[in-house]
C-alpha cells in the first residue's frame, strides 16, 4: 500500500487518464484548487 497523502504536503507527479480518455496530470489538476481522486482498483478486471 503507497502512502498517504496528508494536507500541505505536494501532491505527487502523476499522469493519468480521465473518464474521457484525456490525459490529465494530478499535480496540475490539484494546483487549481479542491480535487478529488477516487480509483477503481478492479475496474475492467475478472474478479
């Protein structure tokens, strides 16, 4: 399990992909103001 994120601390270099296929980096979407992240660990897998 990573760590977790407390608050003031920066936000990590991510890039990830949105519900539309976008490509969005975490620490530019967070510097605009509150974010929210939630992952679906078991999306699109068996089980």
């Amino acid at each position: 399990m990573g760590e977790s994120l407390e608050i003031g601390k920066a936000v990590p270099s991510v890039l990830s992909k949105n519900h539309k296929g976008e490509e969005v980096k975490i620490e530019e979407a967070a510097a605009e103001g509150w974010t929210l992240f939630f992952f679906y660990p078991k999306a699109a897998t068996p089980g």
